[in-house]
C-alpha cells in the first residue's frame, strides 16, 4: 500500500477549534488542557487527512475516565497499544459525513510524551528550513509500498528523534539564555541597595551568578546558564565557586539537564556541591490566554507604584526589606514591563515580563493572600503574554518550584492549566557554608 497525503489546508485549524470546543464543553475540568499536534498542526505540511489531539490531564485515572463520555461522541477507545504504551489513552473517530478522522492521545501533562510532542510541532512552526526537510521525507516516504500505515510511521522515526532533540536544545538554550539575561539586569541594581543588601553579580560568558550576603537562602545566591557557551568543567566550576569563597551563605549551580552527566555530577561532588532539589523549567508560545476573568483592575505601571509593587514581592516570598530596589528598580525600563491589580486604590497583585529576543521571561509574580483565587494571576499572566506577543516573541518562559507530596505548588499547576509545557526538571546543586573550604 501507498500512503495518502493531502495537501495542508487551513480548514484543518476550523475542524480541530470546533472539536476542542466540544472536547472542552464535554469532558468538564478534568480535561486540563487540549492541543492540536501532528502534521495538519503545521502550516503547509502535507499530511493524512486526520486531525490528531493531545487531551491533557493530572493523573491517567482522569484520562480513564473519559471512555464512557468519548464514546458517546463517537469515538473509539483502541486499548490494544497500552502494552507498549501504558502512558496513554487513545480514541479514534472515524470519518463523518465532510468530517476527517479524529485521533486523540492522553498523556498526563507533566510527562516527556506530552513534552516532545508538543515541542516538535512548536519547533517546526517556527523552523522553516526543518520543516521543508519534513515535508520532503514524508512525501518520498508516501511514494513507496509498505505493509501497512504503522510501517510508514515507523520509517519517520529517525528523522523524527533527531528533530525532537534539535527541538530540545533550541528551547533549552533560548530560555536558560533569557534567565540569565533577566536575572542580571533584576540584580544589577542600584549602588546604595547594593551595598545594603551585600549584592554582587558576575557574568561568566552567558551565565549569571549572583551573591547576596544578607539573605540564607539560594534564590538570592546562583548561578544560571553555565555549560552553554563555556565547557562545564572541574577548572570552570572552580572560577564560579571562588566568586562566593567568602560568602557566609548557601550558594547553588541551577544546571539545565542537556550540560550534566555523571562526570559533571561526581566533579560538582568533589568541589563540595549536594543536589538539593529541583527547579522547573516551562514554556508556551505567546499564544492569548482564554477565558481570563477578574473583578480586579489591572494595570500596567510605571515608577509611581514602585514601592507598592516591591512590597508585594517582599512580602509574599518573605524576603529582607532592603531587597526592596532588587524587584522594583526595572520599572520603566524598556526591556520590561510590569503590571499590578487593585481592588480600588489597594494594591493585590504584581507580576513583570522581560524580553530577549524570540523569548521572553517571566518571575517573582506575587498575591495577596486574600485576594487569591480571584483572577489576578490570570490577568497579569494574559497581558504579559499579550505584551510579548506584540514585542515580536515567539515563546515565553518561567521557573517554578516543583510539584510534591512534601512541597505543594500551586504555580506549578497554574502553569500547566495556563498552557505552559514542562521543559525539564533543573536541578540545584547546593554548596553549604560548612563545605566552603572543602
């Protein structure tokens, strides 16, 4: 048999919107997050004319639990896979009237199937070279006999994992880079608060470390972005350790997962350094949020509301007072913008967005307590990505801390709920002050 591709046709965009509406509408909240993927997600990809879903959820027993109601829209559970593939729960349903086929796919959303996916289909969308190299595989593919379709899949897998890990470096490396540039400019602040706070910051090729004497904790005390444009060394790791060899606190390497392997690990060892943790590592495109509601005024702000915006930070992460400067002193600066809520003339909500060229960054966003569960978030979330959107970015990136049976975060399930994909989970390796002449 011959594969049949069809010419792109931008009514595939129309077809998938309408079944995700009904998705959506069907499936109730449970249905975290509904993404079209595969080839008729590409613009100008020829494709079989079959329109593939990624039905995001929480948990796999959420996904089980759709078969009853998929089955009343017309789908097919397949099981059959689950063997190979017990990570997913797939649906077909077949042609109807001027209709496509619909395949959907559920992963759980914090999981590498839902990660690669998506990544491959934003790296093509935006790599036009790649993407014609795709669409010259495929064709040449479609023109020869196979046994069956799943033999035609089987001959794009080379191609395919190879584009998944171009995909992977791509995003690693426009994220960690834009950290590293937000962070420098967060913490290259005034003389006087720098003196008060005991800051210092240091570039190391396009990593960042920074130093803050008055504060314990490592949030105030790392490195971003090493390994990238600099080989991740014993010598290298040694230069960065020295630029805190007289601070009083703990310090941590935060090491995107594409510049560690076990050499890297057993030297970090050796120069004193533990895993403390994880951070995680999202992104989105600047695609706009949907269905953002709030009761609160929002506002874009300028050096009027710098106090009451530095406060809000402070007082939700409990950080010193005079770290105040810290998170307040970009305001008005053209690499940034910053937002807030008000209930009335009282201040609830903060958040900021930096921009670096395709990428932009986004930390440090802050509630009061009481006004949680309101809509802020949401709200300063949509106009930083609609601030993005408008500055040329293609994407948007954020860390949060990582989701556990001994840590909750709920930023890190906003995240997902909000579109945001898990890149990875970064780990932090901790010096602790005992170790520091180890």
């Amino acid at each position: 048999m011959q594969v049949q591709l069809s010419v792109y046709n931008p009514e595939w965009v129309n077809i998938f919107n309408k079944e995700k509406e009904l998705l959506k509408n069907s499936l109730g909240s449970k249905a975290i997050r509904i993404e079209h993927f595969g080839s008729t997600s590409v613009e100008g990809l020829w494709a079989k004319p079959v329109i593939d879903i990624l039905l995001g959820v929480h948990n796999l027993d959420d996904a089980q639990s759709f078969i009853p109601q998929m089955q009343k829209l017309g789908y097919e559970y397949i099981s059959k896979y689950e063997d190979i593939m017990p990570e997913r729960r797939y649906f077909k349903k077949p042609v109807q009237a001027d209709l496509p086929e619909f395949h959907v796919h559920s992963f759980e959303l914090a999981t590498e199937h839902w990660r690669r996916h998506i990544m491959f289909r934003d790296y093509l969308r935006s790599h036009d070279k790649t993407k014609h190299e795709y669409f010259n595989i495929k064709k040449e593919l479609a023109y020869k006999e196979w046994n069956d379709v799943n033999e035609y899949a089987d001959a794009k897998t080379k191609f395919i994992r190879s584009i998944e890990n171009e995909a992977l470096i791509y995003f690693t490396q426009e994220t960690e880079k834009a950290e590293c540039e937000a962070v420098y400019e967060i913490y290259n602040t005034d003389d006087e608060t720098k003196k008060k706070c005991m800051l210092s910051t240091k570039r190391f090729g396009i990593a960042t470390a920074v130093r803050t004497d008055i504060f314990p904790g490592f949030s105030h005390n790392r490195v971003t972005g090493l390994g990238f444009d600099r080989p991740l060394n014993e010598f290298n790791m040694a230069e960065v350790k020295n630029f805190y060899s007289s601070s009083p606190n703990k310090f941590a390497f935060q090491l995107a997962p594409l510049v560690i392997d076990r050499n890297i690990v057993e030297k970090l060892n050796t120069l004193g350094f533990k895993l403390k943790n994880n951070w995680v590592r999202f992104y989105r495109d600047v695609a706009p949020l949907e269905n953002v509601k709030t009761g609160l005024e929002l506002k874009e702000i300028g050096k009027e509301h710098a106090d009451e915006y530095g406060n809000l930070i402070l007082k939700n992460f409990s950080f010193p007072d005079d770290l105040k400067n810290v998170f307040n002193n970009n305001i008005g600066n053209s690499n940034w913008k910053h937002y807030m809520t008000f209930d009335g003339d009282i201040p609830v909500g903060a958040g900021a967005v930096f921009f670096n060229g395709d990428t932009a960054w986004i930390g440090f966003a802050a509630t009061e307590p009481d006004y949680r569960n309101r809509g802020s978030q949401a709200a300063i979330l949509s106009a930083r990505i609609d601030e993005a959107r408008k500055r040329g970015c293609k994407w948007i990136s954020v860390e949060t801390a990582e989701d556990t049976s001994e840590h909750d975060a709920p930023s890190y399930r906003n995240m997902l709920r909000y579109g945001f994909n898990l890149m990875y989970l970064r780990p932090n390796f901790v010096h602790e002050p005992k170790n520091m002449n180890e």
